[in-house]
C-alpha cells in the first residue's frame, strides 16, 4: 500500500496523518512538497489539516491555488482516492474538487473535543469499513468548520448519498447546515471532512475509530 | 571618541527609558562620555528589570538549580533535563503579563510565541504547553473582555503552530483586576547530543537574521513592562507586539532543518528587546565582539531609525553565528520557508557592541559590560507578619450538599471546559491526558512506553497570607499533581509574579517566598531550571497576590501504568493516604473559608516536606505496580472537591462514610496537604489498611466505596453525578455566554 501526504508550509497536523498512514500501512507515506507537480502513482493522497499560509486570506484558498493542487487535481479526475481532512478539507472546496464553502464555526470559537458521527453512507470506499447508521467517536479541532452549501447543492448531495459523515447526537459543534461532516465527490473518490480520524487510531489515542476509514480507503482489513 | 547626536540627552529622556540617575551615571562612568540616543535605549533595554534581574538576582541565585538529570539550568533560553535514551526535555515558563493587560489577544498569543521560541532555539521540537491565567473579579467590568481575549490569543497562536495545551490554570480575584498574570510554559523534546546555544564562537564569522521582518512594534516593550501601571495606560498600546504563528511555524521547521544539517554554530532568539538582547547575549557569552550593519536588516516599515530597530519587538526572528562554508546552503533552507536571510554582522575580537546605520556609527558600547555590569540591588525588605490563628467557631457548620455544589459551581473551582476546548489539545497525536485531571501528559514520541507529565501550580491566596509557606506549597502541590499520575517529578519552571520591588513589604513577599520554593525544591529533589521574575504588578499603588507559578516535568516510564482522576470500576475501595485521623484539620485559607463564608482568614496549610515524599513515593509506587486503578491530589475545596471530580471525570457515583473526629467542614473541605485519594480493588484494599494503618509513617484510611449514580458524603444528602456535573459544567458558559 502506498500513500502520499501533500505538505504546505503551515499545515500541523501532517505528522499525524504521516503517524496515522505508517502506523496503518506499515510504511511512511511520500510527501510532496506545494511546489512539486510530480504526484507518484499512489493507493491514497492525503491533504492534512493546519492552517496553511496562515488560514490568512481566506482558508485554504492560497493552498489551492499551489502547484501540487494542479496535480492532485489531474490524480483526481483520473480517478485516483484523495482525501482532505480539517484544512485539507477547506483546500478541496477551494479548489473547487468539493462543493459548499466552511465558514467560522456558529460560536465564532475555535473548538477542539470529541464528537459522534454517523456514517449516512457505508458504500463508498471511504466508509465500507463501517456500516451504515453506525455512530463512531471522533475528535475535530477547527475555527472554521460550519459546512455550507445553497439548496440545489445540498439537494443534489444528500440526494445521491455524498453525505457520507453527520454529526450524531446533538454533537454538531459548529453549526454546519444538516450536520454534515463529511462529504465526497460524485464519483466518491475525493472525500473531505473536519473531523481528524488519524488523531483516533491506536489504544494511545483512547479509542480506534478512525482505522476504519483509512482501511476501507486503502482496501485493507480493519 | 564622540557619536554624533541629534537627540539632546535630558533627564527626562533618561527617566522616560526607566532609569534611576544612579543608573545613568553608571553608564557614564562605564563609557566615559554622554551616550548616543541610540546607546541610550540600548542600555535601558538591557538594564530595566524585566532583561536584567536587578532586583531579584541575588535571591535566585539561592535556588537549587542542579540534579543529576539537569543538563543545562538557569542562563540558556530554557531549561534542558535528561529524560534517557539519548533524549531530554527541553522547557520554561513566562509571563506576558502587561501586554495582555494591554491588548489581551497579542498579548497573550506573542506570550506563547515566544517561550515556543525559547524552546526551539535550543533544537527541540515544542511537544507540549501550558498557560497560568489570572484575572481580576468576574463581576469587574473588563474582566470577561480580558478572559475572551487571552484565551482566543492563546489559542490562536498554539492552535496554529501545532502544540497541544495539555494544562494550565484559570483563577479569579480581585488583586488583578488592574494587573492579569498570563504566565505560558512550553515544552519540547530535544536530542542531548543536539542542543543549541547562545555562545558565539570563532571571530570573523557571519552574524544572520533570520525570519521575520523587523517593524515598529514592540519599541520598548521590556521597558514598559518593568513599570508600573497607572490610568494612561491604554497610550502603551503600539509597545505591544503582534503575532503571526504561521511565520512562527515555518521558522520552527526551517531553524529544525537548519539544525540538522550542522551549519548552526550559535542561536538566539529575538525576544525582549529584540536584536539589542539577541546580540549582546552572543558576544558576551562567547568573549566576542559583535557588529551590527543595520542597513542590511529586513524591514517592514520605511524610515526606520537605529534606536527602533535595536528596540523593536517584532516576533517570529532569529540571530545566528553560522559556519561561512555553509551559508548558500542555510540560505536556501530559509527561502524554501518563505523566510528572511540577510547577514547583518559580523564577529569581531574587540569585546565592542558595534552598530552601523546609513555610513555612520550610532553605537560602540563595552559588550560584556552591558549585561555584567548592570545595576544589582539588594533592596530592603520586611518579613511579612505571621498570619492570626484562625479564630474559633470561623465556619459555622453548614449544610454538607450545598456546600460542595456551591464550590463546585463558583468562578474558581468550576470546569475550565469553556476555556480548554478553545486550545487544540490533541495535535501531534501523543496527548493521552488532557486538561481536566492532575496533569497533561504525552507520550514520548519514538519511545514505545514513556510519556512525560506537567503540571502548572501555585496558591495566591496562601502565598499572600504567609510568602514561606504559600512558596513550599506552589512547589509541592505541583510536585504532588504529577506524583498523582504515576510521574517521577523531574524538574520545575518558576514564574515569579509579584508588585513592586521597591516597596519592602513586596519585596519581602518575594524573598520568603523563594526561601520556601528553595526549601521544598531541596527536599523533593525538584530542581528549578529555568525561569522568569516578573515585578511591578500593580496598578496605582496596588500589587496582586504574590503568585509564583511554578510548572513542572515528571517522567513516566510506563504510560501504561499512568494513572487518571477518573475512577475506574464500580464497588472499589477508596482509600485516603496520608491524612491525620479525622482526614482533614485545616480550614486557614481553605476554599470553604472563602466562598461559603465569605472569609480569608488564618494562615495556610503548613507543608510538611519530608511527610510530602514519603506519601508521594509510595503513592506513585502504587500506580506503578498497577495497584491504584485511580489516584488524585487534594488540594482547593479538600477531600469533598477531589471526590466530586473523580466521580464526575467517571460517571460512578460513591459512597463516603461519615467523618468522624473534627468538624464534618474540616474533614471534607480542609486543605491539609499532602493527601491523596486512591481507588483499589476490595481485595487489595485489605492488605494496604493492615501495612499502612494510622500508626505507619504514610496513613491510609479507608474512607468510601465507588458505584451507583450519586455521591453520597456521610449523613449528607446524596447528589446525582449528574447535577454535580451540571453545576460544576455550568458556571464557565454562563458567565461568558450568558
């Protein structure tokens, strides 16, 4: 199995995600550099959360617009997995490989704590490892992660089943609209969600809920 | 020789800069002839009190400062102890405490700006960070605004560099109503064959600036923040730096790559008085002169004079002494991260502190001079008067249950969620205890079963009613916290937070209170390692609570014997180690005292420091043979308090017998110390009641049972877990949201 971790000056939690595909994989992922065009041919691309460029102009919107974007771009619609988790989630809407935006989070507050997700759909490749309806833990760790999108769009996506992840339980922390979480793209090979998987996936961690979405997307068992 | 000077020299421009005429003519009798304008603001930045420690030096020369596991003390930008396995920990403690007065979010976001700098200056990747935060009276008109600001900062820098706050404290009181303590701690792991200093070595070589660009911000900011405040102080404003955390981050990852490649001869951040501080600090530790060019320093703003820039405290910069031949090499590192690279100097063998400005020599100071020979005193000072007895009949019995929901729900014994879930705590992923129990810990990364505790503590209150005994105890609790978890207290941090110096009162405060931080330092073998003194807390003539805050490190070799607050399984055995019979005495200064009756009265608990070690190591021998399945410290608001929170951080309910012997307010709220609580199972609990009964030299008593969904205090009415956590949840976002 081979992953790649795309790295922008700014992003944090890439060490996680490096962490989290080694610890699951049994092998470090590649990491590819914003200016770098070459993406090798991978099982899954990986964009970790941060704050890259400082979240400063708008989140995600500098990252987007950096060469190695072009080529997760070109990997995507060749139909390769990507995954954007908290800031790299921000950076796919930017890109415009997702659709909706996130704004500041209802509080106005930055939040980090454990949330319940539901998985509202099982038969992607991001989510097979789970069945559908199940509620898993889950931590998130964001100042702007209030998922929007206008109606059409958020018709068409809870219509073809892109919502993959919702906020269970009355935990949604940050008022994204019909709690979503998570969501992919119409082929559901491009997935982007707030919550941090890699930070849930070893006993150290207090639980392994997140394994299962990097398994599924990877092919593996859990 | 003569420097040309376009600024007359006034006694009120020697008094604008904070010094004493006394001050001034020490410098005129070290260089021989007037100052330049220039010279003169460097002689104030590294002579004000915050630079210099005139006021406190010879007092913390008396503090223990050496252990067989301490690598580098105090002197260095932050403290270095060996933890084993070829690693250390890297860390200090201080305070930002005018600035965020000032502007509450850059203040307290440069505040952890920069002690993460002074962790990785010295080649540690920052793992962990904690803030000590005092405000003033939650019923004080700018105290919300103060609380909403600090916090948001805090986050907003620590959140978007990428270190997780694992601890730290929030207290209210009146004293800092016109003076906040916001006191930051970091943490980081460092290799012990890989730790980077501040001494130059070697003439000739390249001075470099790295990071940031230099702007207005901050000019003076040492300075204002060794005086005291009045009413105008809002016109302080500019002397407060802005942040910019994701500079902060590429500087971290580009001065850690800059590292590795072997290219860093000498480093030191620019922190107080920035490129002034940063230089002389080179020179002088290294026997080198050094000179300046400042035309080649990278600016922000246009028409910058000499004395702006060497004052300037813009954030996120470097200065480094780098090996020539690899100046290409440590240039394209920098330009990878988007950062400034500019030789700006030179090392010289002339001992002169050399600036250079648009052709014209603006400063040429003696370098060693500058730092040796500032002023020292030994101010005078009172010991404070010993505190009354408590009167008899202080705390007429009330009813138990209210009581605790009444100490559980106030401003100051109440859940700090609200506050902590704004700081990312679980970044890097090795956070494996969170704020919310004795202490945070993480795991040593690479390393398959250490972790390292922290803890930051101190008592105002009972500092304030006896300095000596308030000293001991800041140091023991925090000894006691990580003890609590099962951690080998290692080392501490000390963030001395006190008024005026100058007033013998205050400064007698300061003294007995290091007296009593060096003897328990002494007898817990809890060296201080690093540190900072922060005086002249006080507005319009009225000085806080004497606050020492001190920020502990303690090793655990088996994270997997790490013990939580929380307890662990139904129908266990509590069990409270090493109280006096009847469990509690001492009601002087206690929490009840204060919030149920509205008294602060009577000195504070005596530590007893010998008895400190001797529960503490069996206690942490206990959690680590896996014996106590959950343990914690008493400590604000006593044995009633600590058992609440167990139950709380569990969901179990418990059962407590009814406290015989003293007042049922003594035994469950008073504040002796060295008590902890613990959980075992039933069958163990036998065996430790018959070893350690009340004759043995470390008490157990047995005193409750866990399970159910209540908790039940003697003949007191029983109280849900869940309206304990309701009340003790609530107050937080009320007082802020509501």
């Amino acid at each position: 199995m081979r992953t790649a971790v795309v790295l922008l000056p700014g992003l944090n939690r890439d060490r996680d995600m490096i962490a989290a595909l080694t610890e699951i994989t049994g092998k470090k992922p590649h990491t590819v550099w914003q200016t770098e065009t070459d993406i090798p041919d991978v099982d899954l691309i990986v964009i970790p959360g941060g704050f890259s460029y400082g979240d400063y102009l708008r989140c995600g919107a500098i990252g987007a617009r950096m060469p190695v974007m072009q080529a997760v771009a070109e990997k995507a619609r060749q139909g390769a997995m990507v995954m954007g988790v908290c800031n790299g989630f921000q950076i796919l809407l930017e890109a415009g490989l997702l659709p909706g935006a996130l704004m500041r989070n209802a509080t106005l507050k930055f939040v980090c704590r454990e949330v319940k997700l539901e998985i509202t759909n099982a038969n992607t490749a991001f989510t097979r490892g789970y069945d559908a309806g199940q509620i898993i833990r889950c931590p998130v760790a964001h100042h702007d992660g209030n998922y929007f999108a206008d109606d059409e769009t958020l018709k068409r996506l809870e219509g073809e089943g892109r919502v993959v992840f919702r906020y269970a339980e009355g935990s949604n922390p940050n008022g994204s609209v019909n709690d979503i979480a998570g969501i992919v793209s119409p082929e559901g090979n491009v997935l982007g969600m707030m919550p941090h998987p890699e930070n849930l996936i070893e006993a150290a961690h207090g639980g392994t809920d997140g394994r299962a979405l990097f398994a599924g997307a990877l092919g593996l068992a859990a | 020789m003569t420097i040309p000077n376009a600024i007359p020299i006034t006694d009120e421009l020697i008094a604008a800069h904070g010094l004493k005429p006394d001050e001034y003519q020490r410098i005129l009798d070290l260089i021989g002839r007037e100052p330049s304008f220039t010279e003169l603001g460097i002689f104030s930045a590294m002579w004000n009190e915050h630079c210099s420690y005139k006021s406190s030096k010879k007092w913390l020369r008396t503090l223990p400062t050496k252990g067989e596991r301490v690598i580098h003390g105090p002197g260095e930008n932050a403290g270095v102890v060996d933890i084993g396995d070829g690693d250390c920990v890297v860390f200090k403690m201080e305070s930002h405490n005018h600035p965020s007065y000032i502007e509450p979010y850059q203040g307290a976001a440069t505040g952890v700006g920069g002690i993460l700098r002074d962790v990785f200056t010295m080649g540690a990747r920052p793992v962990a960070a904690m803030n000590a935060l005092r405000f003033g009276a939650p019923d004080h008109p700018k105290t919300k605004h103060l609380v909403a600001g600090v916090v948001s900062g805090v986050g907003g820098y620590g959140n978007a560099f990428g270190v997780p706050t694992v601890g730290g404290e929030v207290e209210f009181d009146a004293s800092y109503n016109g003076n906040i303590l916001v006191n930051a701690f970091a943490a980081g792991i460092a290799k012990t064959d890989s730790i980077f200093l501040s001494k130059a070595e070697g003439v000739g070589l390249p001075v470099v600036y790295l990071g940031a660009k230099t702007g207005r911000d901050g000019v003076g900011g040492a300075t204002m923040a060794s005086a005291e405040f009045d009413d105008q102080i809002d016109e302080k404003r500019p002397t407060v730096q802005v942040g910019d955390p994701f500079t902060e981050k590429c500087l971290l990852e580009a001065c850690l790559e800059l590292m590795a490649s072997g290219a860093v001869i000498a480093i030191q951040d620019m922190g107080a008085a920035g490129l002034t501080c940063s230089a002389v600090e080179m020179g002088a530790k290294g026997d080198l002169g050094i000179e300046l060019d400042l035309d080649k320093v990278p600016v922000r703003e246009e028409r910058m004079s000499a004395y702006e820039m060497m004052l300037s405290e813009s954030q996120e910069r470097m200065l480094m002494v780098l090996k020539p031949e690899m100046e290409k090499a440590a240039e394209a590192i920098f330009r990878k991260w988007g950062l400034d690279f500019a030789i700006v100097g030179k090392t010289t063998d002339d001992l002169r502190f050399r600036i250079l400005h648009k052709g014209d020599e603006v400063a040429n100071l003696p370098i060693k001079e500058l730092g040796d020979e500032a002023p020292e005193y030994d101010r005078p000072w009172i010991s404070p008067a010993a505190p009354d007895a408590l009167p008899e009949g202080s705390a007429a019995e009330t009813d138990i249950a209210d009581a605790l929901l009444k100490l559980l729900g106030s401003a100051n014994h109440s859940s700090r969620r609200w506050v902590w879930e704004q700081y990312d705590t679980l970044i890097q992923g090795n956070s494996i205890q969170i704020p919310g129990g004795d202490a945070g810990v993480v795991r040593v990364e690479g390393h398959p079963t250490k972790a390292l505790a922290f803890s930051s503590d101190v008592t105002p209150r009972y500092c304030e009613a006896d300095p000596f005994e308030g000293g001991k105890q800041a140091v023991a609790e925090c000894w006691r916290n990580l003890t609590a978890t099962g951690a080998l207290p290692l080392a501490a941090t000390d963030n001395l937070n006190f008024g005026n110096p100058e007033r013998p009162e205050i400064m007698g405060q300061f003294v007995r209170a290091i007296e009593g931080i060096g003897e328990a330092c002494r007898a817990l073998d809890f060296p201080i390692v690093s540190g900072n003194v922060s005086l002249y807390n006080e507005t319009n003539g009225k000085g806080i609570l004497p606050t020492p805050t001190i920020g502990g490190v303690g090793l655990i070799t088996d994270r997997s014997r790490m013990a939580r607050v929380a307890f662990a399984a139904e129908d266990e055995a509590i069990l409270l180690v090493g109280a006096p019979a009847g469990w509690g005495t001492h009601l002087g200064q206690s929490a009840y005292l204060r919030d149920i009756h509205g008294r602060s009265e009577g000195p504070p608990p005596p530590v007893d420091l010998a008895r400190e070690r001797r529960v503490g190591d069996l206690v942490r021998k206990l959690i680590e043979d896996g014996i106590a399945t959950a343990c914690h410290d008493l400590s604000d608001g006593g044995l009633a308090v600590a058992v609440a929170e167990m139950a709380m951080a569990s969901g179990i309910g418990a059962t407590i017998s009814e406290p015989g012997g003293n007042s049922a307010a003594a035994s469950l709220f008073g504040e002796d110390q060295a008590r902890y609580l613990l959980t075992v199972p039933k069958a163990q609990s036998d065996r430790l009641l018959t070893e350690h009964g009340q004759a043995s030299d470390v008490t157990f008593q047995h005193i409750g049972t866990t399970g159910g969904r209540e908790l039940k205090l003697g003949n007191a009415r029983a109280i849900p877990v869940e309206e304990l956590r309701r009340v003790h949840e609530s107050w937080f976002p009320t007082y802020m949201d509501g």
